[in-house]
C-alpha cells in the first residue's frame, strides 16, 4: 500500500492505495466521485476526464483511466461534482450544456464538460474548428457533437462577456456533521464504503 495525500473537489484526502489504483477507481470508490465516469476504461472515449494540477498547479484535463492514484499524491483533482459554485451555481459550461441540450444519454458528459473546460481555459474565444479538435478525445455516441459544439461557443461568449475564465473557482466544499464533504448528501443515503474522511 502506498499513502497519497490528494486535494479534490476542495477537500484533502489522505488515503492508503494500492500502487496499481488508477484514479478514476480510486475517486469513485474510495471518495464516492462517481460523476467521474468509467467509460473504455483503456483512454480513448474521454468520460473519466477531470481536472489535476500539474507541477506548476496550474489545472489541466486528464483521463483518470490513464493515472495512477499515486500519481496524484500532492495534486488538486477537480471533478464534475467540484465545478459548480459554492451555492451550487452552475459552471457556465456546465449551464450551456444544459440549455443547448448538449446531451443524450448523459454518459459522456461529465467528461465532456471537463475537457471543454480544458479548452476555454487555453483558448477563451475558440473557432468551431478548434473546439472539435478540442473536444477529440472524447467521445459521445449520441449526439451528433452538434450541440456540444454551440454549447463550447456559447460558454465561450458568456464567459468573455462576464470578464472570467473558464477555470473552476476554488471550491468551497459543504461538510457537515450528516453530510458528505462534497455534494451535501444525507450521510444515511450514501453507502458506509463511499463516505470519505476528511483531514482535519
């Protein structure tokens, strides 16, 4: 076993892994992240993407199918769960997925998302050209990525509009003494398994 220390979604976890636990295993199982999907499980489609600092701190995409847990150890993670704002706003990627009903199934999103995220944090004003290029690494058997790509420029305008980059803003984790430190779950309707234990 291998211990790591990971920030994600704003909170810190000290944890005890195996050396071979891929990321997205360890978000989902140990600290309940289960919006970080699996997807081919092999880092083609792109749903297990979430956001990690790399050595500078800076955020950047990564599929947490091809990470390693320990790898990890000392970074910030930020999932799909962690992008929203503190009250629970919507990201404005998030928001205009929404309202371009850039979805099906769903089971791409959250990893769509964060890649677009990605995007418009290195390019703020993107052609639909780069967008596609983009967003090439994930894949969605659904939609067609014609709404995905007008929801990626109407994220892009609405955030030049307001002045702010597409980076998430720090989190503030919810944490209570009956719920879970990040999604503000009753501590009763989720499993004993998936209820991480913050560092105090």
């Amino acid at each position: 076993m291998a211990r790591i220390s990971i920030t994600v979604d704003g909170v810190r976890y000290d944890d005890d892994v195996e050396p071979r636990t891929l990321l997205v295993y360890h978000l989902r199982e140990q600290l309940g992240k289960v919006g970080t999907v699996v997807g081919c499980d092999t880092s083609n489609c792109g749903a297990c993407t979430v956001l990690m600092s790399d050595p500078d701190g800076r955020l950047v995409g990564v599929k947490s199918c091809a990470v390693l847990a320990v790898q990890a150890d000392g970074r910030q993670v930020v999932t799909i769960e962690g992008l929203a704002g503190p009250d629970n706003t919507l990201h404005p990627v998030q928001k205009a997925f929404h309202e371009r009903h850039a979805l099906q199934c769903g089971f791409c999103t959250p990893g769509m998302i964060m890649a677009a995220v990605d995007l418009l944090t290195d390019n703020p004003d993107p052609s639909d050209a780069q967008i596609r290029e983009g967003l090439e690494g994930n894949l969605c058997r659904c939609t067609g990525y014609q709404n995905i790509v007008r929801a990626v420029r109407d994220a892009a305008r609405d955030l030049r509009e307001a002045g702010r980059s597409a980076a998430p803003a720090a989190p503030t984790p919810l944490a209570g003494e009956d719920e879970t430190p990040d999604s503000g779950l009753p501590r009763e309707q989720v499993p004993d398994e998936v209820i991480p234990q913050p560092v105090p």
